[in-house]
C-alpha cells in the first residue's frame, strides 16, 4: 500500500482536533479553521465527496461563557455545548460558503449507531448529503448526550461515521504528527512510524494518554478508531493539523504523518454495525484453541471459554478477549451470562445435560461474529 493509491479515494472522512482549532487560550483559531475549509473544498472541487467531524463545541462554548476550566459535570459540559456548537457551526458555514460549498450540520450520539434502524437511517441522510454535494459537518450531540449514550471522543465517533458511510479513507488531525515509537514530548529520540500494516499489541502499547487539557483524545483513542476503520476496509491517517497543506501532504508524502493500511476483507454493512455501533454488555474469554478457530472462521463454542464477565441476555453483543486480554473478537450472544458461566469449557453434546435443554451448539455463530483487526 502506498500514498499515491490514496490519491484515488473518492469519499473521505476528515476528523479536527480542538487544539487544532483552538490557541491555547480557548480562543478559536481562524487562520487554522480557514486553511482546513479551504483544502477541504478543494478538494470536493477535485470531485471527492468530504464529511467533516469537527471537535471543540464545548472549548468554544467555555470561551464564550467565561469558564477558565473544563466543566465536571454532565450539565455543565451539556450547557457549553449548547453555546459551543452553534457558533462553531456558524464559523465552518461562513468559511466555505466563502468557497461555494453548502454544509449541513450532523449532531450524533451513541443511539444513532447501536440502534439498526438508527444506524440505517444516519447512513441514508449521510449519502443522500454527499449526492447532492452538502459537506456534512458532524459532533457528537453533546447538549443531549450523558454518558449512557455518549460516543464519547470524537476519534471514535469519526471512525463510526466512516464505517457508517464506507468511506475510502479516514483522516484524523490533531496535535501530533503520527504514531511514534515513545513518547516524543519526553523523548526527544522518539521516531515516527510511517506504516502500520497490522494493529499487534505492540502497537496498542504505544498509545499514550489524552493529549492537550482542551482535548479529549490521545493516541489510545486513535488506535482505537484505526482498529475500527481498518477492520471495516477503511485505510486510517494521522496528521498533524497545524502543518500547512496537512490534507494533500498527507495523501501524497509518504514521509507525513502514519498510514494505518486497511485489511483486505471488507465486513459487511450488518457486521459493521455489530462490530462498532452495538452496546457491548458484556466479556468472555477464550483459550488458545478457541482463539485459533476463530480465525479460521469457525463459530464460538462453550468448550473454550475460560471465564465470563458481566450480566448480558441472549442477543446481546459481547466482547471476545483472549488469555492475554486482547479483544480479538465481538459478536451476538446466543445464551446469557448465567448460562454460559454454566456451560463454560463443556463440550456441545454436554450442554442439554448441564442445562436442560440445548436452544444452540455455538454460543456465538460465526455469522454473528466479527473478527477484530490485530
């Protein structure tokens, strides 16, 4: 994979950071917001169809009500959103219809992806805006959300959106240059890593905490996001968005920023939204030979689950991790918590001995089961 087979990327998701488009007073950074709107048209003048995923409603609302710290509490973050959010849209609007582009603004939350039909719905009105040539600006709905139902970064937020509309490429910029093998605020030695082929654990380790007091990410919820774009076919880049002409570089330059390579399989649109957009309610944990036959494709049975963790009910999206932790798999739940714990590391023929009854052989079928990227 290289950057000039990104040239040809015809639908691109582009996720801004706060302190990309904020100084460090708060104060929001017209000069930076402008470049961006302006290579973003660009770019949609060349043909290719943009949605925007902007950070900073609520550093925007702080501003404009005088708080000198980030709110605490629920209302509190709710209130300067509310503020935040239509002087943010109003200054993206005013940018790029000075470049003869129409935008929309998109306010999700965490309802909008674990409901199928939400879900649906969010990828219809996403396409039917990127046909008709509006740029899509999108937030998380911040005024409304509480944690039950908050996304929560807007890393991961972008990722869904990406997963939601198939997009080609994610671009998530911020306040660092790329993936780097330390910590480059601590080591002054620390070395970027242009290519990514494979998420390992390795990778994840390199992940650090959240980045400015702004901002709300950090490279652990970059990894994050590029697990999910990848695992849905979805090349991944990070860029630093303070570097002039940061989009076309980053496309382009294969020395710019870090390019997470998609994985060749695509999953289908109803995987996706198992994958990424379900409530997880719970975690089992398999063997090794379990681990093994997942990835030949096979379904998930009781004799190698190890342990179970969580109350969940049958239908349920539950997280795989196997002996060292990792999450290697998320899928639909045939049984609940209770019976599982029952049945774990019997064998399918024991099942209707132990429990009374056998409803299915596997506990996950392999077609409700989405292998996640290593």
């Amino acid at each position: 994979m290289q950057r000039k087979d990104l040239q040809k990327a015809k639908r691109l998701v582009v996720k801004v950071g706060t302190s990309t488009i904020t100084y460090a007073t708060g104060q929001l950074n017209y000069h930076r917001i402008e470049k961006l709107v302006r290579e973003l048209a660009d770019l949609a003048n060349q043909g290719k169809e943009i949605i925007l995923v902007t950070s900073g409603a609520i550093g925007v609302g702080m501003n404009r009500m005088g708080l000198k710290e980030r709110p605490k509490t629920i209302p509190e973050k709710q209130a300067a959103a509310a503020v935040g959010q239509g002087a943010l849209m109003h200054i993206y609007e005013k940018f790029f219809s000075e470049y003869g582009k129409v935008t929309a603004q998109i306010l999700l939350t965490r309802e909008d992806s674990i409901k199928h039909s939400r879900f649906n719905h969010s990828r219809n009105a996403l396409l039917t805006l990127l046909k008709m040539g509006v740029i899509p600006v999108i937030n998380e709905n911040d005024a409304v959300a509480v944690d039950e139902i908050k996304i929560g970064d807007n890393d991961t937020l972008s990722a869904i959106v990406a997963t939601i509309v198939d997009a080609d490429a994610l671009i998530l910029l911020s306040d660092i240059e790329g993936l780097y093998d330390d910590n480059p605020q601590t080591n002054p030695n620390a070395k970027k890593i242009p290519l990514v082929h494979e998420i390992t654990a390795d990778i994840e380790a390199l992940a650090g905490g959240p980045g400015t007091k702004n901002g709300t990410g950090g490279m652990q919820t970059k990894i994050q996001a590029a697990k999910i774009a990848v695992s849905s076919g979805i090349h991944m880049l990070i860029g630093s968005g303070s570097k002039e002409n940061i989009l076309h570089a980053l496309l382009h330059d294969e020395t710019v920023g870090t390019l997470f390579v998609a994985r060749e399989s695509h999953l289908q649109l109803r995987k996706r939204w198992l994958a990424f957009g379900a409530r997880l309610a719970g975690t089992i944990t398999v063997d090794k030979g379990c681990e093994n036959a997942l990835d030949g494709g096979a379904s998930l049975l009781a004799a190698g689950i190890v342990s179970v963790d969580g109350r969940f009910d049958e239908g349920d999206v539950i997280r795989v991790l196997n002996q060292k932790g990792r999450e290697i798999a998320r899928g639909r739940t045939n049984y609940p918590s209770a019976d599982v714990e029952k049945i774990r590391g019997a064998h399918t023929d024991e099942i209707i001995t132990i429990l009374g009854s056998k409803p299915y052989d596997e506990i996950i079928h392999r077609d409700n089961l989405v292998l996640l990227a290593k």
